[in-house]
C-alpha cells in the first residue's frame, strides 16, 4: 500500500519545488544580463544573443513561423480561372464565388492555364475558416496559398471577409451583358434539328391455333 502524504512531507515538496523552479529563473536572469540589445529574429546572430531569455518581446521581436503552418489565405486573382474547386470543398462554406463566364479566352494564368471565367466576386470569410487547408489543395493553379501572417485579429468580425475580386462595378455589367449577348445570338443562330419521325411499332397478328 503506498504511504499516504503527510502535512510535512507536503510541505517539503512545496518547498523543493519552490526551491528549483525560483534556482531555474535566477539562473535564466544571470544569464539575461548578457543581452544588450533587442533585435529582429530574422537577423543574423539573433539566437547566440538569447542569453537566458525564455520570452520574445512581441510584436517587435517574433519566432519564425513554419513554412507549410496554415495562417491567412492569400489568392492571387490573376492566376485564378474560377474553377470553383475551393468553394466546393471548403467544409465550412466560407468562400464565396460569382462567376461570369466569358464567350473566349480572355488571358492565361502565370502556369499557362487558359481563362475563361472573371471573378466578380472571390471572398473568403477568415472568421469561419477552419484552416484545413484542402482549398490550397485541390487548387489546380496554386493561387491559393496560405501565407505565414497569423496575426490578423481586429475589433471587427465582419472585417475577416476578405475579397479577392479586383473587378469594377462597371466591368462586372459589362461582362454580364457580354455574355448575356453571347448566349442570345447562340440562340437566334443555332440550326433548329429536324424532327425525328415517329416511328409506329410493327404489330403482328397473333396466328390461328388449328387443332
Ligand atoms: S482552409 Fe479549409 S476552411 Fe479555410 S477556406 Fe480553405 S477549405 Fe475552407
Ligand atoms: S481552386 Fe484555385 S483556381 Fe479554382 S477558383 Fe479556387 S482559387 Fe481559383
């Protein structure tokens, strides 16, 4: 049966422990007083300079995020094509696209990628973003991106909806219009098919029984 703690023996725990954890922040203060400076991380000889300092002094000094850590997204409208790949994966529902589609190809992306659909609108609403990440996946151009900018905390939810769209109003009725036009003449032009003749099933008199 193991020994049950006494009120001394509780006591003399809490005094070992007190003990090393006031030893371990003396230790870390002796050494501190060799910083003489405070500096970015991203230069040179930041690390040999954290003498016993356990605490960045935030937001004038920050520790170097991970390259593939999930933070904000970032698309770059110019090489998107509008696929609508994101919004239909996103488990949330937090990206919103209105496509126009054009009646050519209006440009390529950086990748080569033919465009053929504006981006009226492109937001995407950080607030409900979960960062799964599968949006950057399934994006066939790779415009979208997570970027290492993780502090993007304000007084105003309604400021996380982020647009991406860099459309004018005016461009996005024009290009309405155009392809509204474009659907119209496809119409008027279009040969209407011949009719297929009706076909009536062939019926064979049933054959006498003879007995
Ligand atoms: S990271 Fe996930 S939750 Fe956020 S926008 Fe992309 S798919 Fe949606
Ligand atoms: S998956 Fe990529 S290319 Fe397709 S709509 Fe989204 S951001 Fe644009």
């Amino acid at each position: 049966m193991p020994k049950q703690p006494t009120y001394w023996s509780n006591l003399n725990a809490a005094v070992k422990t007190l003990a090393h954890g006031l030893g371990l922040t003396f230790q870390h203060l002796l050494k501190a007083r060799k910083r003489s400076r405070s500096f970015a991380i991203m230069q040179p000889g930041y690390f040999e300079a954290q003498q016993g300092i356990a605490t960045v002094q935030y937001p004038h000094e920050q520790i170097p995020v991970p390259d593939n850590g999930r933070y904000k997204l970032h698309n770059e409208i110019d090489d998107c094509i509008v696929c609508d790949k994101c919004a239909k994966i996103c488990p949330v529902n937090c990206i919103t696209i209105e496509p126009i589609r054009s009646p050519e190809e209006f440009g390529k992306t950086s990748d080569g990628t033919s465009k053929r659909i504006y981006a009226a609108v492109f937001d995407i609403d950080m607030a409900k973003c979960c960062f799964c990440g599968l949006c950057t996946t399934v994006c066939p151009t790779e415009c979208l991106t997570m970027t290492k900018e993780f502090d993007f905390s304000t007084f105003d939810i309604t400021t996380h909806n982020f647009g991406f769209g860099n459309m004018t109003v005016a461009e996005i009725e024009h290009r309405k219009n155009e392809w509204s036009n474009h659907q119209q003449t496809k119409t008027q032009t279009e040969p209407v098919a011949p009719k297929a003749p009706i076909l009536k099933p062939k019926i064979t008199p049933p054959t006498p029984q003879t007995d």
